[in-house]
C-alpha cells in the first residue's frame, strides 16, 4: 500500500460511519437508483441496510447483485416497523433513512449533513431539502422544495422536516429509546420528530438539495387514504398532547398554498 492510499484508509476509518436503511415492498422499478444513489456518494464510510417486507417482483434479485449492501427479507408491519429492523442492524454513529423509490443527490448529500454534524456536536438531527422527480427520475414541475428553518413550535403543528433528507445521531435511538412507532402507516416520521423535540433534541436545517423525491401512483404517499391519514394524525396529536384541529389547517391549506407559491412551508 502506498503512503497516499495508507493516508486515506486511516482518514476513512476516523470518519464516523453513517448508516442508511432503506425499507422496501415490491420495489424492483426504483430500488436501483436508491442503491446507486447511495454507492456514488463522495463520503467513503457508509453502510447501506435494506429491509425487505416479503417482496415478490424481483427486489431481491437487485439486493444479490448489489455489492456490499446489506439486506434481510421478511414479513413486517410496515414501513416504520421495516426502517426500526433496520436501525437494529445499523452499526452506524450517523443514521438517515431513504426510501426504495427516492434516492440521495449525487454526489455529496450524505458528506453534507456529516460535515455539519461534525462542526456542530451539539445538533442531533440534520435535514436538508429535496427536489421532486418523476416516474423516470427526470425533475418534476416547481424546482426544489425549500424546508424551513427548525422552529419547534411550528413542528408541533405540522411535519416540515423531510425524512428522506433527514440525518441523526443513533445514540438517540439506541441509548434514549427513540425508536419509530411501528403500528403507524403514514405519519410516523412526524411522530418520531415530535418525539424527539419534546425530549429536547436540537434540530439543524442546511440550505442545500440532500435528496429527490419521486412522485408515482404507487407511492405510499399517493395510496394512503384520507380517512387512515386523519385516523393516525389525530392519534398522534392525542399521544403528543398537539393540536388536531391546527393540524387540519396546516395540513389542507397553509402548506398546499405555500407551495403554489413557491415558498418554504
């Protein structure tokens, strides 16, 4: 081994690990581009996790061909269920979730949120913001989607926080119990985030493009009802001691209108 590369295995090694769990149900069409997403990242000490539900459309043929990926498949409860197996087997400082459909923005998402958690040890989460995209990964109509700066009052009345370009220290989840709440389908990663800020963890906002989002008729997001969105938000907001009827509003108009207009919800 030359100097240069010894220089750089042992510069590799004292970079904190980060973690990345993926869940995934029948996600043979995008789940390459999240795995790619992932292996082109400029940051060189990365675990990717993939937790598989049970699925039947050759997901699991992309898991074998893809080096160095650590995945499992079995029959869960669901997505927060999937990404709570998924931190289980994480061996990482550093932890972020990525959906089987989005993927991280080439090449310096994740070196991005550890550069700032490295310069600032006394934030736990980072999040950054995303860009939609379509079906074929081209970008969606409305240019990035801007992510407001934390304010914890407002996070008790809506999610602003975009989980799939969300990073955190895992000490909170293994040494403080902050797990996902896996009997949730839709809104757990608000619940998490809520959860978080009432135990008094800091939250950091970067003002840079961590992810995209993909937008299909398939998507959770897209196949969720109403009537199950409105069951499991009131939910959290009793467990959570927040305002259901705020919640409402934010939700079906203010974030909607802010949107058309172009700005940070």
């Amino acid at each position: 081994m030359s100097p240069a590369a010894g220089s750089r295995a042992a510069t590799d090694a004292a970079l904190p690990l980060v973690s990345i769990i993926t869940p995934a149900l029948n996600a043979a069409r995008f789940i390459g581009d999240t795995l790619e997403s992932v292996q082109a990242q400029d940051y060189p000490n990365v675990e990717h996790v993939v937790v598989d539900g049970g699925s039947e459309d050759g997901t699991l043929e992309v898991l074998k061909r893809a080096p160095g990926v650590v995945w499992t498949s079995r029959k869960d409860a669901g997505m927060y269920d999937a990404i709570n197996t998924g931190l289980r087997l994480a061996r990482g400082e550093i932890v972020a979730y990525q959906n089987a459909d989005d993927r991280y923005v080439v090449p310096d998402a994740i070196s991005s949120a550890v550069r700032y958690l490295l310069e600032h040890p006394e934030t736990d989460v980072v999040y950054g913001d995303f860009r939609c995209i379509d079906e074929e990964g081209r970008p969606a109509k409305g240019g990035p989607r801007r992510s407001r700066r934390f304010d914890p009052r407002m996070l008790l009345r809506y999610n602003f926080i975009p989980p799939h370009c969300t990073f955190l220290r895992m000490r909170m989840v293994r040494e403080e119990g902050l797990w996902l709440d896996p009997t949730l389908r839709y809104p757990g990663d608000w619940d998490w985030f809520v959860r978080m800020a009432l135990a008094g963890k800091t939250f950091a906002h970067i003002d840079k493009v961590l992810s995209e989002f993909r937008l299909h008729k398939r998507s959770q997001t897209a196949t969720v009802g109403w009537l199950a969105k409105l069951k499991e938000w009131r939910r959290i907001c009793r467990k959570n001691r927040t305002s259901f009827p705020l919640l409402l509003w934010y939700e079906t108009f203010y974030v909607p209108l802010r949107r058309r207009l172009g700005l940070a919800p």
